[in-house]
C-alpha cells in the first residue's frame, strides 16, 4: 500500500497538475524568502545615526524610511540607488 503512495502513476494528468502546483508554490516561497531576506537588509540602514547614513552611506533618514514601507515585491535597494543618483544628477 505504501509503495502505491510513494511510486508515480504514469499517465494520471491529476498528478502532472500537482506537481506543477508544488512546483509553482516551491518557487513562489522561495522568492518571497529572498524578498523578506533582502528587506530585513535593508531595514538595517534605519538602525543607524543619521550622521553616517549621510557621511558613509549617502542618503538621507527620509528617504530610508519612505522606502522601507513599499511593498515587499519592490526591491528598496533598487529603488534608493535610482533617488540618489538621481539626486547626484
């Protein structure tokens, strides 16, 4: 019985769907992981003084906290390279 749970069934399209399904739901989780990981990086720039974000990293304590609440498909990162040289410009 246990050897009919484990071994694919050739042939049964239910079974191609739902390892699609898995596969899909296995990319998407891993997206969302390097979305929250690259997040959390950026979050750590509001943890310094607002003399060396400006002297070190080049941007001001607005501009870090405006981009930290767009959604989490945005990357933050991104978005503050374009501001600043933008502003650099």
């Amino acid at each position: 019985m246990f050897g009919l749970l484990t071994k694919p069934r050739y042939g049964d399209e239910s079974l191609a769907h739902s390892s699609a399904l898995v596969s899909y739901l296995r990319s998407w989780s891993t997206e969302r992981r390097r979305q929250r990981l690259q997040r959390d990086a950026f979050n750590s720039l509001l943890k310094l003084d607002d003399d060396i974000l400006w002297d070190v990293v080049g941007v001001r304590r607005e501009d870090v906290v405006r981009l930290a609440n767009l959604p989490i498909g945005v990357d933050a990162m991104a978005a503050l390279k374009e501001n600043t040289a933008e502003r650099r410009a």
